[in-house]
C-alpha cells in the first residue's frame, strides 16, 4: 500500500506541475491530528471555479478503543466552487482506494456469529482484512481565516464495494467460508472534517 501511495503522490505532483501557476494549498484534517490519523493533501486551482484535490489518510492503530482500525487509503477528488475557486460552497466526485485491517462496527457489540458451516464464534472477536474501491460525492464550504490561511470543512458519502477476508483474532482463523475473498458492497460516509489550509502559491 505504501507504494501505491508513493506512486500516487507522483502522479499528482506531476499533474500538478503541468497546471498554469494558479493557487496551490497544502492541507491537514484537524480533527483527526488528535488521535494520531493522518489526513493530508494538495489543493490545485485549475480555472475560475474548479480544483483538483488530492489527499492520503493514514490510521496506523492496530487496536483503537479495543477495535482493529489500520486504514490506508489515497483519494482524488475534482471540485466546483459556486462562488470561485477556494471560497465558499462547493461539490465534488471523488474516487478512493484503500487497504485496511479494521473491526466493521456491526461486530462491536457482544453475541455470538454463527457461520454458514454452522460454526460458532465471539462476534466482538472478529475483525477483516482486505481492500476497498470507493466513489462518492463531497459537499464542503470552504472560507478565509487570513491572507494564506483557509478552512475546509466537508463530508463525502458514496459507495464502497470491498475485497476482504475475516479473521478470529483469538485463534487467527477465518470465521468466513470464501475460499479466496468475501465481497460486499455498501453506500456509506467515508471521508469528512475540518481541513486547514496554507497558501504555496
């Protein structure tokens, strides 16, 4: 994943160096820095009303309140601003991929999980691995705080279809009976915060 991730960077950087030197911000999620999640990215204006974005988010936990949540996932979004570019409203569509270890949180809570060969386990045990491909669509409002300073604040909701393998992690088993991956697909929010944004150019 990590080099996918570098490739990815690569790639926008060189987009971004082919761009008309038009404004450029560097951004951090405020709201994830506390808990030790990375979420960081590039901001390029593209003409009056659209930007490219591109951003990495990085959970390294391998246990985050009692629950597996290492997430990596790199995303790039096209954005229209009503008003101009890096001021108020503004939509998006938005691709992402990811790679994870992560405990879904319909299997928090306590019970039992009884599997299609009728096998029993511990429901709050059981984790998944694998990967996801995601598209959805951002709202955000996006306004001054100074002459470099900006702040983002944005939701995206969309689909994620996902290719993963579960695990008991008491006993390092799977709990599940794909002979290779488990598929599933589901509409849900996964990306969203406070964004803090400097000026390069």
């Amino acid at each position: 994943m990590k080099k996918s991730i570098s490739l990815f960077l690569l790639a926008l950087s060189f987009c971004l160096s082919a761009q008309k030197v038009n404004s450029l911000y560097v951004k951090a999620n405020a709201l994830l820095l506390p808990i030790g999640v990375i979420n960081v990215g590039l901001e390029q204006q593209l003409s009056a009303r659209y930007t490219i974005q591109g951003d990495i988010f990085i959970s390294p936990w391998k246990s985050f309140a009692v629950h597996e949540f290492q997430y990596y996932s790199a995303s790039l979004e096209g954005r229209y601003y009503f008003d101009e570019a890096f001021k108020h409203w503004y939509l998006g569509a938005n691709i992402s991929t990811a790679a994870f270890v992560l405990q879904k949180w319909n299997y928090w809570g306590d019970g039992i999980y009884t599997n299609s060969n009728n096998k029993e386990f511990v429901r709050s045990n059981l984790y998944q691995k694998g990967i996801s491909f995601i598209i959805g669509a951002t709202v955000g409002y996006q306004f001054n705080l100074s002459e470099r300073w900006n702040m983002d604040v944005y939701a995206t909701v969309g689909t994620s279809q996902d290719l993963y393998k579960g695990y008991d992690r008491t006993t390092g088993e799977r709990y599940d009976v794909a002979k290779n991956f488990n598929k599933s697909g589901e509409i849900l929010p996964y990306r969203g915060g406070v964004m803090i944004s400097y000026k390069l150019r």
